[in-house]
C-alpha cells in the first residue's frame, strides 16, 4: 500500500536560500538560477523515482518547464 506525503515549504532569497536549487535538487535535473547565474546541476543524485509539474488546465504551457522563470504579473 501506497502512503501519500505533501511537504510544502518556503523558500526565502532574503534567508540566503535559492528556489531554483531546490528545484533542481528535488528533481534532479541541471538548472540555471537567471538571477545569480549560478548553475545548480543535481543530475548525478540518485534514487529519484518521479518528478511531475500539475498545472491547472488554464495555465499557460510555458509554465510545465522547471527551467521557465518569466513570470509576469
């Protein structure tokens, strides 16, 4: 049997953390931060069974990419 877990957690530049690298680490995948430049490259961790983007059905499809960071509002 499946057990189900959702862990949401924020993630402040102002407390010297990235969203960017923990985007990258949690699916990893090899992101780059627009705003530092920085490269954050988690692609050699293992044990990674799944990672899924859920977007509502009136988002627009840019948004389904982790690397995609022009949000406008």
């Amino acid at each position: 049997m499946e057990i189900y877990h959702c862990s949401i957690k924020i993630i402040s530049r102002g407390k010297g953390k990235s969203a960017v690298a923990a985007a990258a680490y949690r699916s990893g995948e090899k992101l780059i931060n627009e705003y530092d430049g920085v490269t954050h490259d988690y692609t050699r961790k293992s044990r990674i069974s799944h990672t899924e983007i859920l977007l509502p059905a009136h988002a627009p499809r840019k948004f389904s990419k982790r690397n995609e960071s022009k949000i406008v509002y």
